[in-house]
C-alpha cells in the first residue's frame, strides 16, 4: 500500500496535482497512518477496468426501438365498444395479431388526463411514491362518439379516439392538432406503431409513437448531459453511476417525461426500464417503450413549458423550502483526509473573507475505505475517532466557526461490518433471486438496505439520526444507483421495478431523517427519479474536468429544471480528471457560484488559493456577490417551494415564443431577472450572449443595457462573468455581506429597482417571517411597496439619473437612491416621467 503526499499540511491531495508526488512507504508508519486516515480511494486508477470490469460495460443498450430483427411487434388495429363508467372511458382493442388489449382514458386534473394501456390483467398502482395524493375530485369527462370516433373532451381540450384504424388525436382549444399518433408508412410498413408491444423470448414490452411537427420542441428526459433540445435524441431511462463522465446518455436522474411545445408533457408511470426516441430513428417521429406489457402515462396539457413544469411539479411534488444556509457556499473534496486539514481550510477562509457555510466530508469520516477493495465506496457509521475526533467535538467546533457539515453517505453495508451482519440477520437487506444476500451490479460486493421493508428503513433511519443529534446537519446522498436486475426486494418486486424507483426511496429515507430532527430537510443528493425534486438539494454528479464537462453540466441543469430540480448544483472546477487550470477554474468558479446552489469539489484541492492571487480574488468577489444576492435568491427559492418553478431556468422556460432560444443551451436565467452567461471557451474575453425582447443592463455597470431581441457580442474579461438584469426587475440585497448564514439576518438591505412594465412581486423567507417587496409600473410612475420588517432599506434606481425629488440622493456610482424605514411597511410613488 501506499500512500500520496503533496503537501505539508496533510495528504490533501489526489491524483497528482502541480507538484509532483513522492511516495512513502506503508511500513513503520502504516499503523500510524491507518489510524488517523482511512485509505484515500484512487478515482482515477487507469487499473479499475481490469480489477471490476472485465467483460462488462457500464454503458446501456441503445438501439432503436422499431424495425429490429429477431423482434416481433403487435400494434392496436381497432377498437371495440366503449364504456364509460365513474369517469373512466374503456374501450377493448385488438391488435394485429387477433390478441386483445385494453385502453382507458381518465381525468387527473383539468389539465391533466391519464391513459392507459395493457395486455392481460391490469396492474397499476393509484398510490405511488412518485405521485404525492390528490385531494380534489377527478374533472368529468365529456364523451361523443360518432362512427370513426370517439371525442372525449376535458375543459376545452379535444382528444378523438379513432376506431378503426386505432389512433388518437388531440385538439388545442384553439383546434390545433397538437398530438396525434404516428401512422405514416415507409415501403409499406408503419414507420412507428401507434400502441403496441415488441416481444421476442421473455420480453413483452409496450409501446407509443407520435407524430413530430417541424415546428415542435422538445425538453426534460431528466437531468441529461447530451443535446438540450431533444430533437434528434434516444435516451434511455435507467438510473446509472456515470463513473466519473457528463457528455453521454448516463445520467444519475433520468426521468421518463418529455415537454412539447406543442402544448403537452407526457409522463411515463413507471419504475421500469423506458426508451425514448425523440427523431431519432425517423425525424418526423416520437416514440417510447418500457421494459413491461403496460403503459401508464400521464399527458398534461398547457401551452407553455412553464405551466407544463408547473402541471408536473403539482403531480409529483414541489421541492421542500431549503434552510437559509444551504443557500450559501459549500466547500468539500474527495476527500479531506483528517479535521486538522479541513479546520486549516475553514480558518483560511475567514482569513480571506470569502464566505462559506458549510463543509462536505467524503467517506474519510469513517474508519475505513472500501473503494480500492471493492470498488465502491460503503457506509459503515463507523466513526473514525482517529482522524476527526469525538463528533460532537468536531461538530461543536465548526458551528462556532459558522459552519454546518454534511456528511457522505450511502445505502451500502461493506460484509465485514457489523451493521451489515446486523442487518442480515434481521432481514434488512436485499436479496437475490435464490433468497441470498444481493450484491451491486456488475457483481460488486455489498450489501443494499431495503428500504421498502419499514423496519429496515426505521433501523437505518436511526444510524442517520444519531449523527444528527450529535451535530451533523446534512448528509451527502451518493450512489444508490446500482440495484441489479435480478434483486427481490422485501415488497415482492424485483431489481428490474425497483432499480429506478430504489434511489427515490433512499432519498425519501434520508430527507424524512434529517427534517424529524432539525425540524427542516436538507440533503445534497446525486440521484432522482420521478418526484425526487420532492428532496432537495441536489447536485450534477462526477463531472469531467474539462470545458466540455462544465458546458455538460450546465446542459444536465437547463434539463433537470423541466422536471422541477429547483435546487441544483454541480461540482465547481469538475470532479474527475486532471487538475483544472487556473482559467478553466476561474470560469467555472463564476457559473458555480451564480447557480441555485454552490459547492466546491473535486478529487484535487478546490480550494481558490490553490490557483493563484487572481482565483482567490474572483472567488472572494463572486461568492461575496451571492450573499449579497441572499434575499433575491431566498425568494426564487420561495417560488420554487411554492409553485415548482426551477431557479436556474433555460431561455426557452421564459421566452419559449421567440425565435432562436429553442436550443440555446450556454446561457440561463438566474431566478425570473438575472441572466448569466458562463465563458465555455479556453482563452475567450468576449462571447456572443442572446438577449430576449425587452431592455436589459449591465449588472456591474446599469448604464451599459442591451436591447432585445438579439444577439450580441459583449466583453467577458477573465476576472467578470457577463451578467445582465432584466428591465423591470426587482432585485433586494444585503448591504452588508456576511460571512456565513446562521443567526439573525443582516437589517440593512439594498433594493435596485429597474423599471418596467411587468409587475414584481417577491417573498422572501427571513428569520422565521416573510418579507414581501412589490412593485408595479404604469403611466409614468412606480408603485412600491414593502412589508413591515426591522429592515433599513437603500431604494435604488440603477440606470436612472438623479432628478429633483425630495429625499433622494445618489449613490457614488451614480444612482438615484432613498433610505425607508420598513418597520412600518413602505408604500411608496415614484414619478419617472424624467
């Protein structure tokens, strides 16, 4: 064995670094060593494909859907009489072969309508942990039937059934054909089936095609770092550990539903295995397919993809309210070796001002490192006292420094741990098809709590609670995401149902911990699944360290918003690969530290002042910039909790009617008025940014605006991101930046004001209260209001020029500004006729 040293302070490094490592040999001072640290694991080991992967592969089957040879398909050719029975349509169909098949049509919402299709006895599940419980009635359905069809209506949306030959169709209220079955034939076969089942030997797997417009977008599929726009795509839907990439298919939150700007979002019910085909195979055809003989969808119906998110986000859950904290600046590696280098990391951090919440220990925090042994990284809760001390010490020590620490984790139990004998005895984890103990896939061995046994989970649950108690606040939820096939799980289902849904339920498992005893819920989590926004936050995964990962990362965010992730992150300055440059970290510095969340790590230091005086100016800047930005990012987050909107949201989310943002995938909206737009390009001091309509200022400099739409080219020198706010924005900020978030928020707030015509109204949690800020525009004059709250607040009116008006006064940069009291609430007119 041996053992990496690049730095005095302590082993803190991992993978090489600028300085050359030297080895020290494992004898006299093994014993010592293995004491206080647990062995680092090598992520980069070119030696892990022949010690794991021998004749395996981590990467999924993706061949096309139809047209297979040594597959048979049997598509739904007709339908017979319909029933309509408590607000469910059925009708029997049959398919080409002479089999029949069943096909039901309900309302969810009045936006929402649920399909249906099987073979055989039915099997699906009304409760789901995916969906959370609707209280409401399900909308009646209107149904006409005439002799090729039947109309079913919901609200004013029109769905045909049509009988012979099956299809469906669907009408926008408008009339708009905005959904209808594939039925186009190429040299005389169908090109996509419209409802059917490929089989060959073992295999009866249903399907569903539709039919593409030229002028149809598509988004979602999860949290996928492949091409933003769909069009063109086949994604498979199996949660997977991406080993350490962000530019394929893998994807740690693969979610089986797709939005349209044609008006729709289409939901897949189920933890199966699915594939989808976005024109993939032909470019004027959709299509899906599940690894069972049922499809259970879901299509919601609206006509912008911000209201389809809202649809699904109000189906499977809106992400909890964060605490104030986790909004703020998290720092980790893979992994801090002991306390005494970490607690050198948080006093150089108050030394240089640069703000900082929270600290992420990787596995180090326990005894042993399974990694390099097993392949995989376990958890045991076996304390290394060695290494950081007596937890409560430990924990007790950062808070007093302002910091809260998230421990890693996951649901894997090492074999000779005596939780895993524990829980083997007691039946606690899952088993394998001949009623023995499960390992992972690709035949790594560890133990899997079974979290659909109650016990199992009540028993792990306590491990959580206990470190908890003892002062940790929040833990890392990794891995989870290797549940082989041909596991049985404690519910009766097998490895192929439940690999999807298993790390949903882990998720569930952690965040219900940590709320029961910090009375809030708060993980930093890798997978997801349908309704996993449910648990925020959450985090990109083991990005590559290069400037193609770091444009990946932000492709996976502007995807995984669609499906409600509003509290998203990624690792700034990658994961995995070679130490990033000192340019490449700056840059990623900038877009880590302007996303819903912030956190550093990697598997080399992260640290600002590992790159250089002008990393550490950068950093010191922007994450001080975010602070400030606390009461505007407080109420996105706000937003989010309460009607599922993402924070971080593409273009197209806000101006899906312009021409040319449908594919934009290199810029975003911070919130509803922030646009940021990251340097992907080594060595760029300039970049191309797309403006939508409106007006939009330069945030560093408001006199310096932009007029949309349009593009433009605008100057991005290393040390400045470009950043711009949206005319009629309005935008509150701490006068004061604080170094951490804990205790009583700062009194004394900066509100800039643009005005515009749109209306702004902002909640923004504070302290245990709500402060709410309004503004409104029209004819001349501005209508601002504030809530009482203990708060002095600096009006400001960025881009403007100081006019003879009582009370004001400018500000050294130029602005008009007034100072309110708002203990009694401010509502306040402004004329802006000048």
């Amino acid at each position: 064995m041996r053992c990496i040293i690049t730095s005095p302070e302590g082993f803190n490094r991992i993978g090489g670094g600028p300085s050359r490592p030297f080895c020290v040999s494992m004898g006299l001072m093994g014993g010592f060593l293995r004491r206080v640290f647990m062995d680092l694991p090598t992520y980069q080991d070119d030696d892990y494909p022949r010690k794991f992967l021998q004749g395996k592969t981590i990467f999924p089957e993706d061949g096309r859907i139809f047209h297979r040879v040594g597959y048979t398909y049997d598509h739904a050719v007709r339908a017979a009489t319909a029933t309509v029975e408590g607000g469910r349509f059925f009708t029997g169909l049959t398919l080409a072969s002479g089999a029949q098949a069943g096909f039901s049509v309900e309302g969810i919402t009045p936006q929402v309508l649920r399909l249906r299709f099987w073979q055989g006895q039915p099997a699906f599940a009304d409760a789901s942990p995916m969906l959370v419980p609707r209280e409401a009635p399900p909308p009646p359905l209107q149904v006409r039937e005439d002799e090729k069809a039947w109309e079913i209506g919901l609200g004013d949306y029109r769905l045909w059934v049509a009988k012979a030959p099956f299809s469906l169709l669907l009408l926008s209220p408008t009339g708009e054909r905005i959904f209808e079955s594939e039925t186009e034939t190429l040299v005389g076969l169908l090109t996509a089936p419209p409802f059917g089942f490929r089989r060959r030997e073992g295999e009866n797997w249903a399907f569903l095609s539709w039919r593409m417009r030229n002028q149809d977008r598509f988004y979602g599929l999860g949290e996928k770092f492949t091409r933003f726009e769909k069009t063109a795509t086949r994604a498979t839907i199996w949660e997977a550990d991406t080993c350490g990439s962000n530019t394929t298919d893998l994807s740690y939150k693969a979610v089986p539903v797709l939005f349209s700007t044609a008006g729709w979002g289409l939901m897949l019910h189920s933890a199966y295995r699915s594939f989808w085909e976005v024109g993939s195979f032909s470019y004027a055809t959709g299509a899906l397919m599940v690894e069972e003989p049922q499809l259970d969808l879901y299509l919601m119906l609206a006509p912008t993809l911000k209201e389809l998110t809202r649809l699904y986000t109000d189906l499977t859950g809106k992400p909890a309210l964060l605490p104030r904290w986790a909004l703020g600046v998290w720092m980790s590696r893979a992994a801090y070796p002991n306390r005494k280098v970490m607690t050198a990391v948080a006093e150089r951090l108050r030394a240089e001002s640069i703000p900082c919440d929270v600290f992420s220990v990787d596995p180090t925090w326990m005894k042993k490192g399974y990694y390099n042994e097993i392949g995989v990284e376990v958890c045991d809760f076996s304390w290394n006292t060695a290494g950081w001390g007596e937890p409560e010490d430990f924990f007790s020590d950062f808070a007093a420094r302002g910091f809260n620490i998230c421990l890693w984790i996951n649901p894997y139990l090492p074999h000779d741990s005596p939780r895993f004998a524990e829980a083997r005895d007691r039946g606690f984890l899952v088993k394998d098809s001949h009623g023995g103990i499960s390992g992972l896939e690709l035949g790594l061995q560890a133990g899997i709590v079974d979290f659909t046994n109650p016990e199992a989970k009540a028993w792990w649950q306590e491990w959580l609670k206990d470190l908890l108690r003892r002062g940790a606040s929040a833990f890392k939820v990794d891995f989870g995401d290797r549940i082989p096939e041909d596991a049985v799980f404690f519910n009766g289902k097998s490895g192929r149902e439940m690999h999807n849904l298993y790390v949903h339920l882990y998720a569930e498992t952690v965040f219900e911990a940590v709320r029961a005893v910090k009375g809030q819920g708060v993980i930093w989590r890798r997978p997801g699944y349908i309704g996993s926004q449910r648990y925020p936050g959450s985090w990109a995964g083991d990005t590559q360290v290069t400037w193609e990962g770091m444009r990946g990362a932000l492709r996976g965010g502007l995807s995984a918003a669609f499906t409600g992730e509003a509290f998203w992150s990624h690792d700034t300055g990658g994961f995995v690969g070679a130490r990033p440059s000192e340019e490449l970290y700056i840059r990623w510095a900038q877009f880590g530290l302007l996303s819903p969340l912030a956190r550093f790590h990697g598997t080399t230091p992260r640290e600002p002042w590992e790159f250089g005086p002008t990393a550490l100016k950068v950093v010191r800047d922007y994450a001080r910039l975010r602070y400030s930005l606390m009461p505007y990012l407080l109420a996105q987050a706000w937003e989010a909790a309460s009607d599922g909107m993402p924070i971080l949201r593409p273009m197209v989310f806000e101006f899906q009617e312009e021409p040319g943002v449908d594919s934009i995938d290199d810029q975003y909206l911070l919130g509803s008025d922030l646009l940021v737009a990251p340097v992907f390009q080594e060595g760029a001091r300039e970049r191309v940014v797309y403006f939508p309509r409106g007006v939009w200022r330069q945030f560093e400099d408001p006199g310096a605006c932009f007029e949309g739409p349009g593009y433009h080219r605008v100057p991005a020198p290393l040390e400045q991101v470009p950043l711009f706010v949206r005319q009629g924005a309005l935008i509150p900020r701490y006068a004061e930046v604080p170094q951490h978030l804990k205790g009583t928020p700062p009194s004394r707030w900066e509100v800039d004001l643009y005005p515009g015509d749109e209306t702004r109204t902002l909640v923004i949690p504070e302290d245990g209260g709500e402060v709410r800020l309004r503004s409104v525009t029209g004819a001349g004059r501005i209508h601002f209001q504030v809530s009482p709250a203990p708060l002095s607040i600096l009006l400001r009116l960025p881009g403007r020029k100081l006019a003879a008006r009582s009370g004001w006064e400018e500000t050294p940069e130029g602005m008009p500004a007034l100072r309110l009291d708002a203990s009694a609430g401010v509502d306040l007119w402004i004329e802006i006729n000048d």
